[in-house]
C-alpha cells in the first residue's frame, strides 16, 4: 500500500444518511473473484439509468463532481453488508476518504484495510460541509487535521495502529505476523 | 470490584495480546466460516505470498449467496445461469481442496446458508469467537458466542494467523422484560428493538439481549433475534447460554460428546455476565405491548406495528426519499398495501420453527391470484425435515414455490429477484433499496405475517388468520 500523508482536493457530497453498502455496490455485481474495475458499478442503481447510460441527475454524474476524491456523506454511511467491494468500489473509482459525522463499523474497518480514509468530523463542521458542495479541502493525517477553504481546521480522531500503518504505507498483515509466536504460545496454552 | 459482562469474558479468554494505546488487541479465532462470495479475493492473497492456511480444522466452508435455488440448475442438469456466479462457486470447491478446508458443496446434504448450517451442526458453541466475511455472522451470538462480521482483508488475516487485530467494542444491554404473546414473534420483537434504537444505535457495541422475554425464546428465535443486530449497527448480539441452549445442542454432530460434553457444558455455565456486570449502555422494552411489526421505508428502522400509519415528518430528506422508491405516502395505513411477492426464507427466518409458522396460516389456504410465494429453506437440512413433515405439501398446495436452500432472493444475486417497482413482504432482514434486486420494494415481517399477506394478496394482519 502506499503511504497516505495529505489528500487534497474538492469534496462531492451525498448528504443522505443511513447510505448502505448495497447502494454503494448492488448484489449483482459481487459475483467477482477479484478487487479490480469495481468503480465502474459504484452506485451503479443511482448513478445509471435502466438503458445504462448515465444518470445526470446523480451527484457524480455532475461536471463539478469529477475527479473529486473526498466524498462528503451522511451519518452511518455504508451501514448493513460487510462487503469489502464497497471500499474496493469507491477507491476503484477514485473516492481516496469519505467523511461523515459516522461511519458503520464493518465498513470504517474495510476502509482503513485497504486506505480508504474515514473521517469523523463534528455537526457544525458536518453541515458546513454539506452547505459548501465542492469545497476544497485538506486532509492532514499526520495532524489529524481537517482543514476548510477558510483556513479553519478540526481535529478527527482514528485508531492508533490504522493510522500508523497508512502513513507508513504498512499491512497490519506483517504486524499479525510478527507475532505468530504468541499466537503458537496461546494456542499451546489452551489445548 | 464490579462483575464481567459475558462479553468481557469471552473477550478475555481469546485475547492473545491485550490492546494498548498503539496497537489493537490480537483476538484468536475460534471458528471462521466461508462462503464462495467474500472469500476468492482473500485465498488469492495467500497463494500470491505462498501461505497456507493456518488451521484448516478451524475453517468450514459453504455455497450459499450466489447459488441457485431451483433443483434443476442446482443439480447441474442445467448451468448455473448466473455464469459470474457459476466461476465463483467453482472458484471455491477449487480453493477449498488446495488449502485443505472442509467445505458444504453444492450437492451436500448439509450444505446451506452459513448461519443456518453452523448451528445446526453444532459446530456453533457457547464462548467461542466466530467470525465469517458476512455481517449477519451476528447470528451465532445466540449461543452466547462472540461472533461479527468481517471484510474480505480480514478473512485473509484469519486464513493467516487465525487471529484478529481488534479494538474492544463497548457492551450494551437490551433488557426485554414481560412476555410475547403468541402471534408476537422473534421477528417483531427484534424490529422493534431496532425501530426503538435505530439503524446506527449500536455502533460500536455488542449487545447483549436480556431478561425473561428473551430467556423464554428457542435457540431458533434466539438466533432471529442476534441475527438482526447488525441493522442495529452493532458489532454483534449475545445472548447467555442456558437450558435451552444445552438442549439444542446435545447430540448434535460437531457438539462435545461423553465426558466432553460434561467438561464444555459446565464451562459453558459460567459464561453468563455477573450479577454486577455494568454495561456502557442499556434499553429496556416490554415484550407484553409488542405486535407484529412490519417495515414501511428503505431501511429496517423504519418499521411499524402493523396496524399503525406511516408517520409524517417534516424536513426529513431521507424519509421523503424512501418513500417516493417505496410508492407510498406519509399517513398511509400499512394493512392493505399491495403485494407481488412473499418471501419465506433467509438466515433471519428459514429455520424448521420459521415454515412451521408459515404452514399454520397457509395450511388448507390458497396464495392469492397475482401473488408469487417463494419458501426458500435455510439449509437441506431444514428442507429435509420440512419435506418429512409435511410442511413441503401444505406449501405446494397452497400454491408456494418450493426451493433448494440459499440465500435467495434476500439478496437477489443468485437468479432469485422480486423486480422493478414490485412489492415484497419478506421474511429476510434487509429493506434496502434494490436489496432483493433492482427497483424491488421490501416490506419486512415475520413469517405469520409473510403468509398471511399471501393469502391475502396484500399486507394482512396475520392476527386475522391465526
Ligand atoms: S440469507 Fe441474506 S442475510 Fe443471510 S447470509 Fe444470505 S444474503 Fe446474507
């Protein structure tokens, strides 16, 4: 993985709430035996019309919205399957952190895996965000930083380990291992 | 000092290494389920670095999400007709042989949907830690099993290492107080709950179901229950093991058996939390007021009793959006509404107790013109036993579909959709927009409900029919 220090860039906004993730990848296209090309159905049942063409209502569709890589949405986004192709769907397309005032668990999980940023932000910061479509702002992951067009930052928290393995661009796959010993002794110790 | 939450003590036992303030908690495994659609990208992880899997033995897998339903492509008279779908099952039978984990192939008799085969092999077991790459994995914590849902990342970090890198969750206690009364089931009470928490009300915690309502259930009902705290957001449902649970389980094929057994069932009997256990947070509902419910928008949270009206809310972007897909109206009475398709089945209510039920109402009736019933079993065990005891002809003549087990058409990714704009009464757990395939509408219910609204040909108080 590569290492995450700052995103930069203007925001696209799906102000809902309660966003699940079989809006964000429909059933249908889960029956992949891989990670790639998932973006192309990224909210494949919104973003497109029943003859496939694109739908210009969807906020991605939108002239404005291209290549955006913050999406600003409601609160519990990506609630309900713990399908991994949600995060693998968004980054595929080009989503490089979402931000909302929350997250559902199995999906903030999922997203930190595989560097998809999530961010906790306050309401106030929250519906600035939602006020100002396009916003450009600035992620610090170092700082844990958000800073607004105006120069105003917040602060957002995250786990201590996920964020020390983006910015060091690190699978906590290799720390898991480091430690099968005491996964051995555990295990000796019980049977 | 204050009493540990059964949580905390199943927690403890499979701590490997305890959380600091830089690193997670490494969490053992005690038992990791598969299935063909959140597994392929992790097994390619492990050839890609040439690892194995760690413990094989600790590993089952089963075909349940993508596969058919009809005996014919089933079977393999005919090709699966989804042919992704096809390659990802094949894709599984081939992986499952080369790392050596045991799996439930298609034409297994004790193949079925991963919540359903597990228990009923006994494989499933109080104190354990279970995971599986499916959120509904919450299922097992019916047994008083730590048991959540993972990404395809972390069925890849189990395969592995057989552990997890976790945070502990905080606990929360739901305490159902009262009884049910005998049209009330698992399923409206577990509606309610989430209705009275709402759809991220356990984020971040594991609940754990409580008092005399829920020590009345039956594993099955205990297993609805757990299985929907997920559309609560929470990380997983326990519920203390007890009698009923040792009953269950006793005899079954993977359960501890002579003196094992004795040994694992007084093991078993201390997991319930302390007397003085405290709870980060805790709710309290009386089963007594409770009827059936039934869901009205585009998540579970939005559920009513049946009998009650669509509520009105200003300023409510989402509500308006859920009820423009559902095609209905604020005010508007539930009792009535127009239905397409019933849906019996799922890992939520497609146990042996759950067509029981359906048979009740549908016994002696007939489905309504127009109106396509699917009964779907949760596993060939369970449509075994329901073909034995009859329930498969009451179905039959009722005019019901009658299928090989699956996931179905609870997520419509296998054959099995209810279609555009149509409405669903289903017993699964999801009413997500185009969660039963595009432009399908779901109404979720209980089973009574599901076939009372069959007979009916549209949303019918099962009450009336009972
Ligand atoms: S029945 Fe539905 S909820 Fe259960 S495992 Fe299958 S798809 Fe998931």
């Amino acid at each position: 993985m590569q290492p995450i220090t700052h995103i930069r860039s203007s925001t696209v906004l799906l102000p809902n709430s309660n966003i699940d993730t079989d809006q964000i990848i429909p059933a249908r296209f889960l029956t992949v035996t891989t990670k790639v090309g998932l973006g192309k159905s990224l909210f494949a049942d919104w973003r497109y019309l029943k003859d496939g063409t694109a739908n210009p209502e969807f906020v991605l569709n939108q002239p404005a919205a291209q290549g955006s890589q913050i999406l600003v949405a409601g609160d519990n986004f990506g609630c309900g399957s713990s399908r991994e192709h949600a995060p693998w769907a968004l980054l595929d397309y080009g989503i490089r952190a979402v931000i909302s005032t929350s997250l559902a668990d199995i999906f903030c999980n999922n997203s930190l895996k595989n560097g998809l940023l999530p961010v906790i932000v306050d309401v106030p910061t929250h519906r600035w965000l939602l006020a100002h479509p396009g916003a450009m702002v600035e992620i610090d992951l170092r700082a844990l930083r958000l800073t607004l067009p105006d120069g105003t930052h917040t602060s957002f928290p995250l786990e201590a380990f996920a964020r020390h393995c983006l910015l060091q661009g690190q699978d906590e796959l290799s720390f898991l291992r480091s430690k099968l010993a005491d996964i051995e002794l555990y295990e000796s110790c019980r049977h | 000092m204050t009493g540990q939450t059964m949580f905390d003590k199943v927690w403890a036992a499979h701590e490997v290494v305890a959380e600091t303030p830089d690193t997670p908690a490494i969490l053992y495994i005690d038992l990791h389920l598969i299935h063909e659609v959140t597994s392929p990208q992790a097994f390619a992880m492990l050839k890609a670095q040439g690892w194995k899997v760690r413990r094989p033995e600790r590993t089952l897998a089963t075909m349940d999400h993508s596969t058919p339903t009809r005996s014919e492509e089933f079977f393999r008279d005919l090709p699966i007709k989804v042919d992704a779908a096809s390659r990802q099952v094949q894709q599984l039978e081939r992986n499952s042989q080369e790392f050596g984990v045991e799996l439930f192939g298609l034409r297994d008799a004790r193949r079925g949907i991963v919540h359903v085969i597990s228990p009923e092999l006994g494989a499933t077991q109080p104190g354990m830690t279970i995971v599986c790459g499916d959120s509904h994995t919450s299922t097992h914590g019916a047994f008083g099993a730590l048991a959540f849902g993972i990404g395809s990342t972390e069925v890849g970090h189990v395969f592995a290492t057989q552990c997890l890198l976790q945070r502990k969750p905080r606990t929360f206690a739901v305490n159902v107080t009262g009884h049910l009364s005998a049209t009330v089931t698992a399923k409206d009470l577990i509606l309610a709950i989430i209705g009275r928490i709402g759809v991220s009300g356990g984020t971040g915690h594991v609940l754990e179901y409580r008092g005399e309502a829920i020590r009345a259930l039956s594993m099955e009902e205990r297993m609805t229950i757990c299985n929907m705290s997920i559309e609560a957001g929470a990380r997983a449902g326990m519920i203390a093991p007890d009698e009923t649970t040792f009953a269950y389980l006793q005899g079954r094929p993977r359960a501890p058996k002579g003196a094992a057994w004795n040994d694992a069932a007084s093991r078993w009997q201390s997991l319930p939390s302390d007397r003085d256990a405290a709870f980060d947070r805790s709710v309290d509902i009386d089963a007594c007021t409770l009827t059936p419910m039934i869901t009205y928008g585009t998540n579970p949270g939005m559920v009513l009793p049946i009998g009650g009206a669509i509520p009105i809310r200003t300023d409510d972007a989402v509500h308006d959006k859920a009820l423009a897909y559902m095609g209905f109206h604020a005010g508007d009475s539930m009792l009535g509404k127009p239905v397409d398709v019933v849906f019996i089945g799922s890992c939520t209510n497609g146990r042996m107790e759950d067509l029981e039920a359906a048979a009740r109402v549908l016994k002696g009736r007939k489905v309504a013109r127009g109106v396509h019933l699917l009964i779907v079993p949760g596993s060939q065990q369970v449509k075994q036993a329901a073909e034995e005891a009859g329930l498969a002809d009451i179905f039959k003549a009722a005019g019901a579909d009658w299928r090989e087990s699956g996931c179905s058409m609870c997520l419509g990714m296998n054959g099995d959709t209810v279609g555009a704009g149509k409405y669903s009464v289903s017993t699964s757990n999801r009413n997500f927009e185009g969660r039963q395939g595009v432009g399908a509408r779901t109404l979720l219910a209980s089973p009574y409900t599901a076939a009372a609204s069959a007979i009916a040909g549209k949303v019918c108080d099962p009450r009336t029919v009972l």
